[in-house]
C-alpha cells in the first residue's frame, strides 16, 4: 500500500472575488500565488526567520485549501479565494518584493503539518494589530524573531509543539480528485477505497448510513446501499452510483466532520491516507490490478497480432512485460515496460472498444468476454445471468459444486459455488468474480 502523501501544485487556480461573487479564475504559478500574497500581507523589512515563519503558513495555509479540494467540494471550479475574509489576500498585477521572492524560492515546497497527521495544516493567521485570532500573530512573529527564535520555533510557539515541518515535498501537476468516471456496483480501486474510507467517517456523525466493511476497494453492494443512504440524507439522487456531484458532496461533508480545513481538525492519518492500489504497476507485482492487466493483454493480443499472445498469471513476469511494451509501442506511449496510470487508461480504453465492436467474424466469443467490472453478492443483470450460464455447465460435470440457478440474481447459492471453485483452483477465496476467475470458469464451462 502507498500512502497519497500532498504534492506541491505547479498552478493553483485563484478566484479574484469572494466565493460566490462573479469574478475571474486565474491560472498561475504556485510559487507567484505564494511570492505575491507575501507581498502583500508581510513588510520585506521584518527579520528574515519572521519572513520565513509567515511563508510557512502562507504555503500550509494554501496547499490545505489545495489539497482537501475545499472549494471543489462546494461546486467551485477554483482552488482558493483572493478574498482575505475567506482565504489569503491576492492582488492581481502587484509588485514582487525581492527578499521575499528569494524566500519563497527556497521553501515554497515546505509545508507544516501536526504530528500524527497528513493533511498540510490549517495555518489560520492574523496582523496581531488590528485583527487578533487563535493562529499565528504576524507582528508577534517579528518579536519573536528579533528575541533570537528561528521559524520552527515561532510557529510551535503559535500552533503548538506538536507540529513539525515537511520539507522538499514533490511537485507536480493538481489534479482533480474525482477520477473522471462513476464508481458502481462492481468497480474497485483507490477511488472506491477513498469513497468507503470517507462514508465510514460520516456514518459517526450520520449513524442512519451503513457501516461498510470490505476492505479490497470493490464497490459491493453494501458500498451501494451507504451511498444511497447518504444520498438519501443529503437530498441528491438516490442512484446508489457516485458520479461527480455525489463525489464531492462525500468529500464536502468528510473534510467537514473532521475539520480538516480547520485550526482544531481530527486530521487525516497515515493509515487513513493509505491506499491499496499502486499508481504504478512493474515487475513482480501481483493483486487484483494484475488481474485486470492480465485479463486486458490476453484479450487485445488474441486481435492484435502486434501485442504477443503469451501466457501469463497472476504475478507481474518476464511475459507481462513484454506484452506491455509491445502494447505501449503499438498505442505510441513510452515504452518503459511499467504500467503507470497512463497506459491504464490507455489500456482499459481499448478493452472497452474490443466490448463495443468485437469482429464479427469472432462473435462466438462476445458472450465469453468479461463485463469490465467485479460480480458479487447482491448484484443483478444480464452480466450475472451470463456467468450463471458457464457455473451451470460446470456443475453438470462437477457435482461437487452447490449449484446455481440461472436467474440472473448473485444470490447466496451463486456465492457458495464461486468460493467452491476459488478454493478449488487457488483463487483467494472471498466470492467476488473478477477477470481471472471469469476466464478459469468460462474454461471450464468447455470441457
């Protein structure tokens, strides 16, 4: 598992208004946003570990707007305000001070977080003159600095000792945390993960939503019914799938009950922020991600002469990679023999056109190809019925297994015979039908 640590964004995207008023979004440079609200809320003449403390909690301050996707979440398409009632003050246009700039240039991927915690701190902040709060005094930081404190310690003196600061943090581009496609029955991923992760949270406060215990990031169908309870609860359409606006709502109401966009937040942890399923996949690696891999390869190799057609199992091999880099010359991406989340898109679109329009002169195997997502208990289709079909002609010859009815229900009876045949063939015996064992029973089904 791999913990999604924060990056430092290239761009933020700045609202010129408070969050509702008509106003501009800018796209700039991080390092400008930074350089330029430093300039404008801090003199170049205060002591440079005063300077330093201020940018630290400039950044902090941005990068947790940035990272719990807080506008995002309200329905905004911008990362932050300009507003100082809301945000920080960014004025459009405005000279640079050079200390300042040089500054930012040396920590702008510096961040403050509180111990035990992931999320970049809500750094809240005020002049300590005309404005007084619970977070960092910015004349009080001059004071402190000229008494001989270093930037650590005026920050530990405002926001506690038990903050520590992150430093040289990656850079790279912000990205939406909406994966750009709805999760439903079937679907499985870190997306999935991250959905399950953050209902469980909401049910404490909102205890009328299911609790979810599946812990391999499928969406099963107590997934679906905690979805339909809170979009039940929060007045969206009650679909049991999370598209965009139901996503964001989840992210809305999570970041909220646990304050992470506040000075007192219950934090985002470690174990919190892990995520099952790697951004990358190479040799050696093995999980349901390689079952999808291995199940997408197999099929477009069996058209395309120019990706191998060799064997392979549930390990990342010699095989594999060679499959994938013949994959990733043919469809022009870089040919690393590593799938990153690139070549997955890539990949599974591909998939997905081999579903649309199969040869005809193959068509006695479009009802043998995969439905591209998990079959479980509680799910329903023409896809179950299909798999029903092959379990069926197995248990004709193989009266050990419990037996199915072919009525396109994933009942209690369809479940016992799927673990049957996992315990039977080394599969992790859980009852879930990904590609692996689709393609081991429509074998079967053969003899």
């Amino acid at each position: 598992m791999a913990i999604r640590y924060p990056i430092i964004p290239n761009t933020i995207i700045v609202h010129l208004g408070a969050p509702s008023e008509a106003a501009r979004d800018i796209v700039i440079p991080f390092t400008d946003y930074i350089s330029n609200v430093a300039s404008s809320e801090l003199y170049p003449t205060w002591p440079t570990n005063a300077l330093k403390a201020n940018i630290y909690a400039i950044i902090s301050f941005a990068l947790n707007r940035v990272y719990n996707e807080w506008y995002r979440s309200k329905g905004y398409n911008f990362d932050i305000t300009n507003s100082p009632i809301y945000d920080q003050a960014y004025v459009e246009d405005r000279a640079i001070y050079e200390n300042i700039s040089n500054i930012v240039e040396e920590v702008f991927n510096d961040y403050i977080v509180k111990q035990g915690q992931v999320q970049p701190y809500f750094t809240r902040y005020c002049d300590g003159r005309k404005t007084t709060c619970d977070g960092l005094s910015q004349w009080g930081s001059v004071s402190l600095a000229n008494s001989g404190k270093n930037p650590l310690d005026i920050l530990k003196y405002y926001y506690g000792n038990d903050i520590n600061i992150v430093y040289d943090a990656p850079v790279g581009d912000n990205t939406e945390g909406y994966p750009g496609y709805v999760n439903r029955l079937g679907s499985a991923g870190n997306p999935v993960r991250a959905i399950q992760r953050d209902l469980n949270r909401i049910r404490i406060n909102y205890p009328a939503i299911p609790e979810i215990t599946e812990s391999l990031g499928l969406y099963n169908k107590e997934t679906e019914d905690a979805v339909k309870k809170f979009q039940e609860i929060f007045a969206l359409p009650v679909t049991g799938n999370v598209d965009k606006a139901t996503w964001y709502k989840i992210k809305y109401v999570y970041t909220s009950v646990k304050k992470l966009s506040d000075l007192y937040s219950e934090g985002l942890s470690p174990q919190e922020a892990n995520f099952l399923y790697k951004d990358e996949l190479k040799y050696g690696d093995t999980g349901i991600q390689m079952e999808y891999v291995h199940y997408y390869l197999d099929a477009i190799s069996f058209l395309d002469s120019d990706v191998p057609h060799l064997k392979t199992n549930s390990v990342f091999n010699d095989n594999t990679k060679m499959m994938v880099m013949a994959f990733q010359k043919k469809y022009g991406l870089p040919v690393t023999g590593i799938i990153t989340y690139q070549d997955w898109k890539v990949l599974e679109e591909i998939y997905n056109k081999i579903l649309k329009y199969f040869p005809e002169e193959y068509s006695s195997y479009v009802n043998e190809l995969y439905p591209d997502y998990f079959l479980s208990l509680g799910m329903s289709g023409d896809d179950v019925r299909r798999f029903q079909s092959f379990l069926l002609k197995i248990c004709k010859y193989d009266k050990s297994i419990p037996g199915v009815r072919v009525n396109g229900v994933f009942d209690e009876l369809t479940e016992k015979s799927v673990k049957k045949l996992q315990n039977d063939y080394g599969f992790q015996i859980n009852g879930l039908v990904g590609p692996l064992l689709w393609k081991k029973v429509v074998e079967l089904s053969k003899r």
